[in-house]
C-alpha cells in the first residue's frame, strides 16, 4: 500500500488542482479499492486487507504526508463509517454491504454533528421513531458531514422515541442514501480540505426497515464511540506524515540557503526550532504507536490515551508544519508550496472530532472528580521515579479544584494539558536509549512537562473579567473599526430556468 500510494503521489497526484477544483480525481476510487486502501480492517472475509493497528497506523502516516485531501477521504470511509456496520450491523447488512465498501462499489461516512451541536453529543435533536410494523421514521438535520454528499450509506444516529412517544436512548441506523426522504443540503466552503467537502444533511420522514438497526436500540453513544475513538488516534497518524513531510522540506531549504550568519542549517536558532519541532513529532509518533500495539495485543486502553494521542498529535503536528512554513519564509507563504496548503488543510484537525480545548477540558475534569483514578492510566507502563514525581505533582493539582463554576474550567484543562504530557513523558522515556534523537526528544518532553507544571501552578487560580466586562470591551471595538459586514453579491444561480421544466 505505502509502495502504490508513493509511485501514484509521484506520477498521478496533482494537490494543486484537486484544491482548486474541490473534487477528488474521478479514477481515485477504483484505484484506491484495488489498493486494498477501502476495507483497510474490514476481514478478508468480505473482501478486506485485516489490518493491524500498527500497519493501519502507517498507512495513514503515509497518506498524512502526501495528501490531507486523501487521508480524510480514506479516514472517513475507513474509521467512522465502516467500524459501525463490521461490529454492530445484522449478518445479512454485512454480508451485503461490507463487500461493496471494501470494493469501492459504495462509500460509507456516519452524521452525528447537528446545527446546534458539536461535541455535546446528547443534545442531538434529530429524532427517530418506531413504527408499528417494526420500522423506524427519522425526521432531523445533520451538518459537517464529510462525504455527505458522495457516501452510498450514512450511519444516521438519533434519539429514539417508541410507539407511545417514550425516549429510547440515542440509536444508530444505517441508511441508503437513495432512500426518500434523504436530503443533501449545501456544500460548505472551507478554508481547506477542498476536495472532501462538508455537506448538511436532511432527513424528512425518512423511514428505514428494522435491519437498519445498528446493535440494540439506546446503544448508539457507544457505537459512535468506539468509531469516534479509533478515528482520533487516525488524525494525529495523518498529521505526524504531514508534519515529517513539511519538516523534511524545511531541512532541505536550510542545507541549500545561505544566510547573512552563514548556512541556514548551521544557524543555532534554526536547528533548535526545527529539533524541537522534530522531536515534538517523535514523542507523538511514540505514543501513537504504543496505543497501536496494545490494541493489538488485544489489551484494554483507557480512554484517556486515546484523547492525548489526538490531543498531542494533532497540536504538536500542525506547531511542526507552522515552524516548518516560518523556516521556509516567503516561500512557505506561497499557496503553490506543499507546506502552505499543509498549513491550511491540517488546522482543520486542532478542531476536527472535538476540539482542543473541549476534549482537553472534558479529560481534566474527569481527573479532576477522581484524581486517584490519573495513577490507574499508568498501570501499562512504569515511569522512573523521577517522573514518579511528577506524576504526585499532577495529581495534587488535579485534586486542589476551585470552587467557582468558571474557574473550574480552567482548572481542568490545565489539568487535561498535564495529564497528556505527562503519558506523553512515560512513553518517550521508555524509548530514550534507541538514539540520540530518542534520547532528545525524552529530554524534550520532561522539559515541556516540567515548564507546563511550573505554569500551572502559578496560573491556576488567576482572575477573569466577568462576562459582562468583556462583552463591554468588545463592543467597544465599533468606535475603533465601526460597521464592515460585507453585503454578499448574490450566490451563483444554480436552479433550472423555470421556462425550462
């Protein structure tokens, strides 16, 4: 697979124009599918390559580092969509559907993301309703779809009501797309990632037969889960392969150019932007692929890894491509440079499958509620006592919570942010004696750990203005800019000439 996706990035691919015309090359699907590159976990069974974590892992490495485009695109299909219909489909949906997924006949995405929700799953307001013949009536919205608009099956997930009315829990439907009542709204016109557009889905009295179920009725929170959790740690992998792309073209520049101190890969402030940038990808490649073999060795990995792996992954990944752009100067402001669309596409993925901030907020709060439960998440590995240190550290900030409502939030993702560096610590101090860099970048990460501990407990308790101040300060911004919305031209006509029908 690494071996066909190099030949066709050199000989096939053109970024540029893909970007431009904001589709995919109409011969990518087959070629794909015959690459094995669409039913990369799906068993052999019916028709998939059965890979291991660890080799899904470089795969999506590999396809980070030549195309964001290509890399959603195979993410979506492969971690979101298909996951739902392999563990919690009927026999007979598999049987039928897994095949054509993994032949490229059909695509598959899930649609969770509402108008009025991001992250705050339980606040979905597109519903479904069983009927009295065993079917079941969805009526909804859904936005920020990927491959809404070009997937054969959607697995729609909605809360369940039965026959009298009563909540069922939040459920998990695959559905054909050609199904009426399905509706393909508008694509959205992002600031990167053109060629796999976002689209808004609709769904007016669409009804589905009982085998559309996927696993029980109320199950859906932990069908999506599972997809959603896998799909994190498959977005620091696409961002690492872009980030070693765009430091490989940064490290090139500086070894040709020649600068008013000399050579510009001799210049000490250069070569310590791009080491630390460099072991920033290491650490997270290192924990990405302690993740991968655990899962593979069919052990159980706490949640939390899976938040730090997308956490660190996609924040120190996307720092690499930013210092690797800074290196490169004007010419990494160039848009026809790889590392400038790199700059683009990838700053998607700080907010892609939850943000940052929430999902960092979300875990510090865990640890906050239970800061005995941060030593359980190191039971699979065995930190020095140095580091033992720091995780008594930790855990003392973690359990000293303020006691007002908004600084709480603060408080936990300081918390969030130290509990991720801290893993992040243990696993590239395992790694330490392999080389130089190794033992770099375990340097590096205690350094980051250390820095970030001191700032905690300097800041953790700082005040805020309140709500009201600061809505005040912005308003008064007006006097300064004054009033620049911009009256929209109209959009493009599209609809058919009405004499023409």
């Amino acid at each position: 697979m690494q071996d066909f996706l190099r030949e066709y990035a050199r000989n096939f691919l053109n970024s540029r124009l893909m970007d431009e015309r904001r589709s995919l090359p109409p011969a990518l699907i087959s070629e794909f599918a015959e690459a094995g590159l669409l039913g990369l976990q799906i068993p052999r069974r019916y028709g998939g390559q059965e890979l291991s974590h660890a080799d899904m892992k470089r795969v999506f490495t590999q396809l980070g580092a030549i195309d964001a485009n290509l890399a959603v695109f195979c993410a979506v299909h492969n971690t979101l969509g298909i996951p739902p219909i392999r563990f919690s489909a009927t026999d007979a949906v598999k049987d039928e559907v897994l095949p054509r997924l993994a032949g490229g006949q059909a695509l598959v995405t899930s649609a969770i993301s509402e108008p009025g929700i991001g992250s705050h799953v339980r606040g979905m307001a597109t519903t479904a309703s069983r009927n009295a013949d065993g079917s079941f009536t969805i009526n909804g919205a859904k936005k920020w779809i990927s491959l809404g608009g070009d997937a054969r099956y959607v697995n729609v997930f909605a809360k369940l009501r039965d026959e009298r009315g009563r909540p069922q829990g939040i459920t998990g439907f695959l559905v054909d797309s050609r199904t009426p009542g399905f509706e393909i709204g508008p694509e959205m016109l992002t600031l990167g990632l053109r060629a796999v557009p976002q689209y808004d889905l609709g769904f007016r009295n669409l009804r589905v037969p009982r085998s559309a179920l996927l696993g029980q009725e109320g199950a859906g929170l932990d069908i999506a889960k599972t997809a959603f959790t896998s799909g994190r740690v498959v977005l620091a992998a696409m961002t690492l392969g872009a980030a070693m792309r765009s430091l490989e073209l940064a490290q090139r520049f500086t070894n040709g150019r020649e600068i008013a101190t000399g050579s510009m890969a001799e210049n000490g402030r250069i070569r310590e932007l791009l080491a630390e940038s460099g072991a920033g990808v290491q650490a997270a490649e290192t924990l990405l692929a302690r993740i991968a073999a655990w899962q593979d060795a069919g052990e159980d990995v706490p949640d939390a890894w899976f938040f730090c792996a997308k956490i660190l992954g996609c924040e120190l990944g996307w720092s690499a491509i930013d210092n690797a752009l800074q290196v490169l100067g004007a010419r990494g402001f160039l848009d026809t440079n790889t590392v400038g669309q790199h700059f683009r596409d990838y700053r998607l993925f700080r907010i892609f499958e939850g943000s940052t901030e929430a999902i960092t907020v979300y875990l510090g709060s865990v640890f906050a509620r239970k800061p005995d439960e941060f030593a359980d998440l190191l039971g699979p590995v065995r930190p020095t006592a140095p580091i033992l240190d720091l995780v008594d550290q930790v855990a003392r900030i973690s359990a000293d919570r303020p006691e007002d409502p908004g600084a709480r939030h603060i408080h936990a993702a300081l918390v969030g942010e130290l509990v991720c560096w801290t893993l992040l610590t243990v696993v590239t101090g395992e790694t330490a004696h392999r080389s130089a860099m190794d033992a770099y970048t375990a340097s590096w990460t205690e350094h980051q750990l250390r820095q970030r501990l001191r700032n905690a407990q300097l800041t953790s308790h700082r005040s805020l203005p309140t709500l009201a101040e600061f809505t005040d300060h912005v308003a008064g911004y007006a006097d300064v800019i004054g009033d620049v919305d911009q009256r929209r031209w109209p959009a493009e006509e599209w609809r058919t000439d009405p004499l023409l029908r």
